[in-house]
C-alpha cells in the first residue's frame, strides 16, 4: 500500500509515503506548508498490481479462457468485442497469454462532511472465466480517492 499526497489548496502533487504517519511534506506550488494538513484527506491510496494478479493466478479455481478460442461472430463477453480484438490484433504472438484488465469506480460515501465519499478504483481480468471473474474475491482493489 502506498499513499500519495496532494495539496488542498493547489492540488499540487507532492509525492508518496510508505506510511500515512510520515508527514512533514511541503508544496513547492503555493509555499504553504503542508505537515498540518495530512489528515485532511489529501491523498489518495495505491495497491500492488503485480502482488494482487500474483495471488489471483495462483488460485486453484482461477481460470483463463483463450482469446484464440473464441468463435466468430458471436458475441458473448467482452472478448468477442471489436475494441477488444483491436487490441489486440496488432500483438506479437508471443504475447498470446496477456492479459487485459477492465476498470470501474463508484462513489461511496463513507462519512458526513465536504469530503465525505470515497471512490474506490476495481478491476477484473478480462480473461478469467466469466463465472471467476465477477466474483468479489476476483474482483481487485487498484487505488482509493477520497474526496
Ligand atoms: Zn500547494
């Protein structure tokens, strides 16, 4: 998980932090000194995409389907798609096992006041079977903004 922090009042970024615990961040875009101000909510909140797609993949009941596999003209997931074969017609065939990944967010207020919602960003694995691939465990958490 890493935090990254903005300024309230010029929405300058001003960088990542391990914990939300560091302080002592300064914007160089306004001058005004940040340290008081990081629990505000003036940040938002990262996750490992490569250690969530390592979990997942090692999952017995995971499953991918082959974009190859697909029969023409039907169109039944997401995979039969023109945008999705667009991508990736133009792919070197080496790359026959990638992956694609569709994102969404919604907001969710989470407590009263100005900045009383939080949006978390998810994504599924195109790949997966459809009946994995929209299950809540296989559904994986990219970033939270708060605002
Ligand atoms: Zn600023």
């Amino acid at each position: 998980m890493q935090f990254h922090f903005y300024c309230g009042d010029c929405d300058q970024y001003l960088g990542e932090k391990q914990s939300f615990k560091e302080s002592s961040v300064n914007c160089e875009g306004c001058s005004v000194c940040r340290v008081d101000n990081l629990a505000d909510g003036n940040f938002f909140v990262t996750f490992s995409v490569r250690e969530q797609l390592e979990e997942l993949l090692k999952r017995p009941d995971v499953k991918t389907v082959s974009r190859l596999d697909r029969i023409d003209g039907r169109i039944a997931d997401i995979l039969d798609g023109a945008l999705y074969k667009n991508v990736f017609e133009d792919l070197d065939p080496v790359c026959e096992n990638a992956l694609s990944i569709t994102f969404n967010t919604d907001g969710v207020a989470v407590w009263s006041g100005p900045r009383g919602s939080m949006w978390p960003i998810l994504y599924v694995i195109n790949e997966l079977v459809p009946q994995i691939r929209f299950k809540p465990e296989s559904t994986l958490l990219c970033a939270l903004f708060y605002g």
